[in-house]
C-alpha cells in the first residue's frame, strides 16, 4: 500500500484517541418583544446560502407541541447571515424562523448568484432548553435543521418534547454532526478552506440543495428562489419518527449524494478542498434514547469514550486498534504488494516485449529496441539480443536469440550527484530476459536491481549494478519461469507465467522480500481504441528466507484494463484501471474482497504513475477472528502538478481523501460501528469528521488542523453533549444544551462533574 494511503488509514483509525488525552457577529437588526425583567439573547447565523436582509422571528412552543400565533420577537440577518434577538428568559421551547422578504437573497453557491428569495421561502430551527439554561443561545437555521423540524412537527404529538429529542438526536446520527451547533460557511467563498471539519462538511451538503435547485431536481420549476423553496421544502420530508429509530427516504438522501458529488467535483462551487465526503445513511438511523439529564448524559459520554478508547488503545489488549491496526496494515502491504505497478507494467512491458522479438525475428522490423510509456511516463524498454544470456544487442533476424526488457521501478529520491564528472542517478528496476522455448512458450531469467546511470549520456553503468534479493545459492542466480503466450490474429488469446520473481523493493533500493513466486493466468481481448482487458486469475506469494510470507489468490473476474498505442518503436498508453477480487493472506492478517484502482496518472515530472483512486470493500481478520468489515476509499486530487522527487510543500502538493465506512470487531467489546472522513486538503492542513456506534452511544467527532491556527478536536454524543478541545487547553468545559455539567483535564484525564463526583478518563 503506498505510503500515503497507510499514513491516512493510520491517522483516521487513533485520532480521536490521540485528540482526547493529553492534547493540549454580523450586523443584524432587533423588534423588542414585550418588556420583561430577564431576558435571553438568541443569536446565529441563517443560510441555504448565506441569507441576507432575511426576516427572523421566534414563536414560543406551547404544552402542547403547536407554535405560538404571534412572534415574540423580529429582527433581520445581516450581509453575514447572523441575526441576534431578545426575548423573555423564562421561554425555554421555541421555534426561530427565517423567511425571505422584499430585500432578502441567498448567496447561492450553485449558481454563484444572491438569489432573491419570497416571504414563502422559511427555514426553521426548534430548541428545547433545559430549565437550568439561564444564559444566551446560539443556534444556526437552515435546511439541514428545517429537517429536523419537519420531522418533529409530522410525528403524532407534533412539537412535543419526545419528538423534538428523537428529531435532533436521529439527525445527528444523519448528518454526522450537529446542524444546530455548526455555524453555515459558504462552499464557494474562499474562507472555506479554513473552515473546521464540520463546518466544511455542512457547507458540501447545503451546496448540494442549491446543486438541486439549479437543476431542477424533485420536480421542482420556476424562478431560481421558487425552485430552491420547492426543493427545499422536498428535502423537509426527508426522514420520519419510527420509534427508536429515523426512518429515511432513500430517494432523497441518495438525491443528496448525488448533488454532493458533483459538487465536490466542481472548484467553482467547492472551495473547502474535500474532494469526498461519506453518503448519507439509508434505511432506519438509530435514536440513541437520551439521558435524564445534563449531568447524567455527560457521564453517559465519558463512559463510552473511555471504555472505547481503551479497546482502541490499549496495548494489552490483543484486539486493540493501535497494535492490529499497524501489523495489520504491515501484514496487508506485504500480502498484496505485488498488486502494485510491478503488475501491471510486467505486462504491457512483456506482451510488448514478446511481440516485439516475434516481429523481429520474422524480419518485420530492423530496429532492435522498443521504448514502453504509460501515462506518458517511461515504465521500462526492450532489446533485441543474440545471445540467450542478453548481453550481445541482435543485428539481423537470423541471429535474434532473445528479448531483455526492464521495468523500471523508481528513480532513487536524492540519488543524483551534482559537481562530478559524470553527473549520475540511481534507478530500480526488474530485468527479465525472455527466451523463446517454442512458438508459443518462452523461458525467462530475472532479478531486481540497483542501476546507476550517466544523467548527460543517459547510458547505465553496467559495472555498478547491483542485485536485489536472493535468487539462489550463487551470486548469479536468477529468478526462472515460463511463460505461455498464445495469440489469435494480432490480439493475445492467453497469457500464463509460473515461476519466480524479482525481490519486492523500497524506493531506495532495499531488498523487502528475496523473491516472488507467481502462478498467473490472463486472456487479453480488444475493446477498440486501443483498449485492451486482460482477465486475470491466479496467486502471488512473496518469499523471504525460502519461506512464504504472503500470499495473495485472485479470483476469476479479476481485470486489468490498459491502453496500448503503437507507433514505430514507442509504446504508449498505460494502466487504466484494476478491478480484484482478492484474498490475501501475511503474517496474523487475512484480507478478503474487492480492491479497484482507477484514474492512473503520471505526476508533474513524469517521475511516478500511479492510480488516485483506490477502493476496498470487503474484511481483515486476525489469526483469531474478523476485526474489520466495510469500505475504505482512498483518492488523491492535483497529482499530475505534483512532483514526487521533491519533498511536498505549499507549492508541490496532492491533496488527499480517505473515507471508511463499517464494522471494527474489537475483543470483548461490542461490535463497533464506524465512519471516518479524512482529509488533507492543503499543505499542513487537514480535517476529519467521523461516528462511532457502540449499540447504546453515538458519538460524532472532528478534528480540524488548517496548520495557522490551533487544532479543534470536537466531541459530542447525539443527546447534545459537547467537549471542544483546542491543542494545548488544559482544561475544557463540558456542555450540555449550554450549560456547563463537567470540566475536562486534557493533560491527565481527569473529569470534574457539576455535582462534585469525579472519574478518569484514562
């Protein structure tokens, strides 16, 4: 697995764990409501887009679950979307409501416009304060909490309490945060790159309702704000009350993803720089049934977190996350690494190399080498010899005794010399040398090696090669097999190599395993325009000290799908895309499911190729029994301005994606379900959002790190709970519905409750 791909594997799986011990308004307008000796300052930002010169109003709740006629209070949003009203303190359930007007607009995201929008176009957003909330509340309004509103509001009972919990705490599950407590950023501003995780991941969804909007979606027609009204009002029926769970729509959520997405993939529209989020739930959504009160809810927190970030990381534990993950992620690597580029350039280079020998020895061709590009990188080239052990270059047909073909595997990072005379490099490569044994089968002689080059002749200094890995008892020992190449027509019919293989490698040169053993089977048939598919089966095991240490069988189905464009003695095209079934086994690790990589591309300098989408679905297992099962997702965006020889930096960056989405089976603990989306979206700067489900907590968390400012860690239950650490806070206060009920020692883990008890949440 590449290295930035376990890197942010490992980094989603311990954040959170990491995070928890030892990390360090707008103008807007008032219409007092009645006089009153206490009041309560209710304030926040509206947005579908940002709403500006929008109307604001607050309606109490009555006992029973209906809205008041008359508002307490009005007031208008300001060119920020914030809004700050009064009124009585004594009023703990009511509803804020933002409707349009004769100057209100959205700053809509999709279009790029300020929208105006009706006085029929509302949002709403519904609180329900607890009778110890004595001080100001903040709270944001927009589609994402109209949502929860209308979910309450159609459930028997309408606004009562019961239904205003199991609204909120269903939609935090939903969404993955809460709609309430996440301030709204434009998508298509340019703040939005600094934004906090979920405020970034918020600013993708509203962007899709405007996506929706702007085309049209659920049928909706008219001016640009009846269409948004109408899709927004679509959306409000998203989801029902159904006992202990949220019952969704999956037309409508699945309408959502698909709006993301194409948001995501549009720099006009997304400027966050995530270029993946995680789907939103289908089918029923849990409600976690919330606790008796504040106090109670934060001990119901901390219990969860403390008995599953022990799980997690607790190295005497042998199902924890942080041992297995990493000599899972170890053993993993090692099972499928010939899954890799070796793959893929071995075969283009030898059905190349072979064809090439064919023409030659029937006279067709005169020209002894044949240069091999993918993705517009040189991956290796062949040669034409007399001799069967590759050292004397062919002059004529009737001495064409074999073809050498080399991949070339990497240049070596910080290898090139400079002041000296010659100037070289040092590149990795595999050397095969393939003799014909019949018309249709060949024999072949391999190894891995060192090579060092003359950067101004660009010739290879054969004298300072060096052999990579172990083929036998002798320094001269090669790896050996055979291959079986069948054609019909022009188009190769099979393909079958058995034998052994050049040693895996690092980047620099070091020997990872002595050897591999491959059995492979492939039929290659043309797809037209040069596409080629080649159905592949078989196993790939890696060998160190005549021992296997990795073993990994495709099943049939498998493909690989090239492109391979001929023109004189350069073959260009490249890997387009993997498709595996696999299953792979490597030290106490099994691996079984589907891996497929997609949109291969060469970088900046042409230096590396490789796919920036990589997908798996399927399950890891322990020696003792399956620890993960679901989906892990991996993509790199800005690769092809990337130069991989150089170090990354402001001005030499990919951005990077990884989303996760299953089940962890931890020893002795419930089955955990889990989310995670992580993201390094610029240099220095990264993000991830992400729930756990343990069957009796939901907890959603994000850290947010944009490099200039202090790192966020956000936790909070789906009852409301909320802990915001900043790196380096020694002390945090816990929140419930505003108010204080616990404050937290980040340094030791020591947690103080309201009422004087006292745990750790070591």
């Amino acid at each position: 697995m590449d290295k930035n791909r376990a890197s942010m594997l490992k980094i989603t799986t311990l954040a959170l764990a990491l995070s928890l011990v030892g990390c360090g308004g707008g103008g807007s307008s008032d219409t007092p409501g009645p006089t009153t000796s206490a009041a309560r300052t209710v304030s926040g930002t509206a947005a579908k887009g940002i709403l500006q010169g929008a109307t604001v109003k607050v309606f109490a709740i009555a006992a029973d679950g209906t809205q008041g006629g008359t508002a307490i209070v009005s007031g208008t949003t300001g060119a920020d979307g914030t809004f700050s009203l009064s009124i009585p303190a004594d009023v703990l359930s009511f509803i804020v409501e933002v409707s349009g007007g004769p100057n209100a607009v959205t700053v809509d995201e999709a279009t790029g416009l300020d929208v105006p929008i009706s006085a029929t176009f509302k949002l709403h957003s519904v609180v329900k304060l607890a009778s110890a909330d004595a001080g100001a509340y903040t709270g944001s309004v927009s589609p994402l909490t109209e949502m929860i509103v209308q979910t309450a509001l159609a459930a028997s009972g309408g606004l009562s309490d019961a239904n205003i919990s199991s609204a909120k705490t269903g939609f935090a599950a939903f969404f993955g945060f809460d709609p309430e407590k996440v301030t709204p950023v434009n998508s298509n501003l340019s703040g939005a790159a600094s934004a906090s995780a979920d405020e970034k991941l918020q600013s993708v969804l509203l962007a899709a309702i405007s996506k929706m909007a702007k085309d049209g979606k659920l049928g909706c027609a008219g001016t640009d704000g009846e269409k948004l009204a109408c899709v927004v009002g679509g959306i409000g029926k998203l989801a029902k009350i159904n006992g202990s769970s949220l019952e969704v729509n999956d037309s409508l959520s699945g309408a959502i993803d698909t709006a993301a997405t194409e948001v995501l993939a549009d720099t006009k529209i997304n400027k966050t720089g995530n270029t993946t989020i995680l789907p939103l739930p289908k089918g029923s959504v849990p409600i976690v049934p919330p606790a008796a009160n504040g106090l109670l809810a934060a001990k119901a927190l901390f219990a969860s977190l403390r008995s599953n970030l022990t799980a997690l990381s607790n190295a005497g534990n042998s199902g924890a996350i942080d041992i297995r993950a990493d000599a899972m992620r170890a053993d993993f690597d090692q099972a499928t690494a010939p899954l890799d580029q070796d793959l893929a350039k071995w075969m283009q280079l030898t059905t190349n190399g072979i064809d090439f020998l064919r023409a030659y020895k029937a006279g067709n061709d005169q020209v002894n080498t044949l240069e091999v590009y993918s993705g517009g990188m040189k991956i290796g080239g062949c040669n034409i010899y007399s001799d069967t052990s590759g050292n004397t270059p062919a002059t004529a047909a009737g001495n064409a005794a074999a073809v050498g073909c080399s991949v070339i595997r990497k240049n070596v990072p910080g290898s090139q010399t400079f002041g000296l005379e010659p100037n070289t490099y040092k590149r990795v490569t595999a050397a095969f040398t393939i003799v014909p044994a019949s018309d249709t089968a060949y024999t072949y002689v391999a190894r891995a090696r060192l090579e060092t080059w003359n950067v101004g002749a660009n010739e290879r200094n054969r004298n300072l090669d060096v052999t990579l890995g172990n083929y036998g008892s002798t320094s001269d020992s090669r790896a050996t097999g055979t291959i079986t190449y069948v054609k019909s027509g022009d188009t190769i019919s099979s393909l079958v190599v058995n034998g052994s293989m050049p040693a895996r490698t690092d980047e620099f040169g070091v020997a990872l395993t002595d050897r591999e053993t491959w059995s492979l089977s492939a039929s290659r048939s043309a797809e037209g325009g040069n596409l080629y598919k080649y159905a592949i089966s078989g196993s790939i095991a890696s060998v160190r000290k005549d021992a296997e240490v990795g073993k990994v069988s495709i099943a049939d189905g498998s493909f690989v799908r090239t492109e391979e464009s001929v023109a004189g003695h350069v073959v260009s095209g490249g890997v387009r895309e993997f498709s595996l079934g696999l299953a792979a086994e490597a030290g106490g690790s099994k691996v079984a499911g589907t891996l497929t990589m997609t949109k291969a591309m060469a970088d900046k300098g042409g230096h590396d190729y490789m796919p920036t989408d990589v997908s798996f679905t399927g399950s890891l297992s322990t020696a003792s029994a399956e620890f993960f099962s679901g989906t892990l997702h991996f993509t790199q965006t800005g690769y092809a301005q990337f130069d991989s020889t150089l170090p990354e930096s402001a001005a030499n960056f990919v951005a990077k994606n990884a989303t996760l989405v299953g089940k962890l089976s931890i020893k002795d603990r419930p089955t955990l379900g889990l989310s995670l989306n992580a993201s390094n979206t610029a240099f220095h700067h990264s993000s991830l959002t992400g729930q756990y489900n343990d069957g009796s907590s939901l907890i959603n968390f994000s850290v947010s790190d944009n490099g200039a400012a202090t790192k966020v860690t956000l936790i909070s239950s789906a009852d409301g709970v909320t802990v915001s650490v900043k790196d380096g806070s020694e002390t945090v206060e816990v929140l419930k519905g505003g108010v204080k009920v616990a404050v937290l020692n980040t340094k030791n883990g020591h947690i103080d409750y309201a009422d004087g008890s006292f745990e750790s949440l070591k």
